[in-house]
C-alpha cells in the first residue's frame, strides 16, 4: 500500500465523538456552567477587601 500525506487524503477523518455524545457534552457544559454561575456570582461580586488589594498591588511593584 502507497502512503498518501494525510492532505491529500479524500476520505473524511473520523470524528473523535460521535455527534450523539458531543450533545452530551453541551448539555452538560451548560448545566456545570449555569450551576456554578447560580452558585458563585454573588461571591464574586462581592467587593475585594483594600487588604487583600493592598497585597496585590505591592506584589505588582516588585
């Protein structure tokens, strides 16, 4: 059999999932990604405290 560089190639790659678990995947992206928004947005809104900042800043100036 000739090797043939995988450009020239007119056969289609096979997918790495199958399209069926890749909506899986979504659906489950979209649930992780609601659920720790609905858990965690009120903490991170929340002010960072001027110590904490402090710390930051003086670590930016070395």
């Amino acid at each position: 059999m000739k090797h043939v560089p995988m450009t020239q190639r007119k056969d289609k790659p096979v997918p790495v999932r199958p399209p069926r678990e890749r909506k899986a995947d979504e659906a489950f992206d979209l649930w992780l990604h609601r659920g720790l928004h609905k858990l965690f947005d009120d903490v991170a809104d929340e002010p960072i405290p001027p110590e904490l900042l402090k710390i930051i800043e003086e670590d930016r100036e070395k």
